[in-house]
C-alpha cells in the first residue's frame, strides 16, 4: 500500500512539475506557479509530519 501511494505521489509531483515550468515559462499566467509552489511546501511539510508520526509508532 505504501509503495503504491508513493507512486501516485510521483505521478502527481510530476504533473505539478510541468505546469510549474509552464508558469515559468509565461505560457502560463505566473500565478499558477505560485500557488504550486506553495502547495510543494505543504507537500513537503506534510509528508515529514507523516513520517515522523510513522517513525515513533
């Protein structure tokens, strides 16, 4: 289970990727990179809240 929704995981950070780059790129509006950004950030601060959780469980 675990495998599998680090997969998903990969597929949805790769996406993100790409339109991030989109926005960077100014095909599109640089807003949208923006908020990836700050959702990357969450991402990130989630998924070490998570393993930290994990780890003393």
């Amino acid at each position: 289970m675990k495998k599998e929704h680090y997969r998903i995981l990969l597929i949805v950070v790769l996406a993100l990727a790409f339109i991030y780059t989109l926005g960077l790129a100014g095909i599109l509006p640089f807003a949208v990179s923006y908020y990836i950004t700050i959702l990357f950030i969450f991402l990130f601060l989630f998924l070490r809240w998570e393993s930290r959780l994990n780890r003393n469980a």
